[in-house]
C-alpha cells in the first residue's frame, strides 16, 4: 500500500504561539454522523491526538494543553465515562514508550483522587517517566475544571498564610497546576461550540481564541496549520491600545 505523502507545511514566516491549548469537541457528533456509538467517536479522537502530537512537535510548539475529561464529565452515562477511562488506560499503555523517545513531557492538570487506582499509578508512571523530556510539554487536564483549579489554589494560599499584601497576579499562576508554564496564547475549540468550558478560565485570560466546525477527529495537521496562520493574523494588545491606533 502507498504510504501517503505528507503536505509540507512551511511556518518559516510565521510566528508559532509557544503555548496551544485544545478543547478536543465533537467526538460523539463525529460518531452519530457515521452511524456509530458515541465511544467510536472518542476513539477516532484518540487516535487524532497523536497526529496533533506529532504536529506540535513538527511544527516546534513547546506546550500543548489539551481537556481530556472535565469535572463535569463524570456526569456522562456510566458506559460512556467507563469507556473514556479504558481509551485513556489504553493510550497510556500503548503511546508511553514511544511519547518518551518523542521527547514529551507528561503533565496533569487536575485532580487524581476518585480516579481508579491502576489509571492513578499508570497516569504516576508516566509522569515520572517523561519527566525530563523537553521537547513538547503535554498538559493532560484529566478530571480537570478552572473553577475546582483556582478553590484548590486558594486553599493551599490560606495554609501557607499568604497575607492579603503578598497575593498577586503571579502568585496566584504559581499556585496553579499550571505553575511555572507561560499562559497559552491560542486556544482551539473544535465542533463549532463558542464555550470556554471551564477550560484554563485564569491561564487563558488574554490567549487568542479559534473556534472550528471540524469535529475533533476531524482536526488534523493542516487544520493545526492552519489555526496558526489565523493566529498570526491577529493583533495581540493584553488590553493595551493598537499601535497604529
Ligand atoms: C468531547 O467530545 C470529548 C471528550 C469529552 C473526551 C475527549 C477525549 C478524547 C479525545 C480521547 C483521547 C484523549 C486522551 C487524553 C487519550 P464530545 O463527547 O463532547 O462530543 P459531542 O459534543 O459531539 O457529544
């Protein structure tokens, strides 16, 4: 069988944002649409991870974040959350060894407790194994809400006693999960959806915004590429007045 050729994508020109982060959308529409149960869908999602993986590091992003489950997600139908679980499991299993030799970094933002134990010491495992890796910082939010992110910021604040005086905006980004990472600047939402989600609600205060139609599965290398260039299009003022204004 003919290996298909891949499209070069040149970025030269091009600023690429150091930081992208995703809301993978749109796995079950991908499905329903194909006449399949939903779970097809967030496998087809899965395997596209890997692609934009691949893609991030072609085109030399630093971090990608990317919402895997959500707090609010375990109120799916207990299949569907018990098959999500099983894909995770599963890619944990199947891509470590070779995200390692990648030379990607495993993060997780979110909170472990309340998640099956063997998940937990899989999820322990990679983090520790990839640890050093430093050509794509991967952010796994997993069992993951900005809300619960920054209450759990702030109760840690109050047993540090950080005085009222002390608190800034920095020190409140390094209590986050996401401490010692730049903010994203582009975040991408697939399938068409307008929502921010709970996603990164503090980190993604000033990033770009790229909503898509392409379901997740959908969402491959050129769409990546293609997310850049808009955001290359864009004039980032972080509140501030346009130059030419
Ligand atoms: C949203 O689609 C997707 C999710 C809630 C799960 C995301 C999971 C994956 C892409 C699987 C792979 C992830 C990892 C980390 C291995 P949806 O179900 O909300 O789609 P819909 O809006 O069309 O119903």
């Amino acid at each position: 069988m003919a290996l298909r050729q891949k499209k070069p994508l040149d970025l030269t020109p091009y600023k690429v944002p150091v930081h992208i982060a995703i809301i993978m959308d749109g796995n079950g529409r991908w499905a329903r649409r194909r006449g399949l149960p939903r779970i097809a869908g967030h496998r087809a999602g899965a395997e596209n991870l890997r692609r934009i993986i691949n893609a991030c590091v072609e085109f030399e992003v630093q971090i990608l974040t990317i919402y895997a489950f959500s707090t609010e997600n375990w109120g799916r139908p207990e299949s569907e959350v018990r098959g999500l679980m099983k894909i995770f499991a599963r890619v944990l299993d199947q891509e470590l060894d070779d995200l390692h030799k990648q030379g990607v970094c495993l993060h997780h933002l979110g909170d472990l407790t309340g998640i099956d134990p063997t998940l937990q010491e899989k999820v322990r495992n990679a983090l520790k194994l990839t640890k050093n890796n430093t050509r794509l910082i991967l952010n796994v939010a997993f069992n993951y809400g900005g809300r619960a992110e920054i209450l759990h910021a702030m109760r840690k604040m109050l047993a540090d006693n950080i005085s009222p005086d002390e608190l800034t905006e920095e020190m409140v980004s390094s209590y986050l999960f996401t401490r010692g990472l730049p903010d994203p600047d582009l975040v991408i939402r697939t399938s068409g959806e307008l929502r921010i989600s709970n996603f990164l609600i503090w980190q993604a205060a000033y990033a770009e915004y790229y909503p898509t139609p392409a379901y997740w599965p959908d969402f491959g290398r050129e769409e990546l590429y293609e997310a850049i260039i808009a955001f290359n299009q864009r004039h980032r003022r972080f509140g501030l007045v346009a130059e030419d204004s």
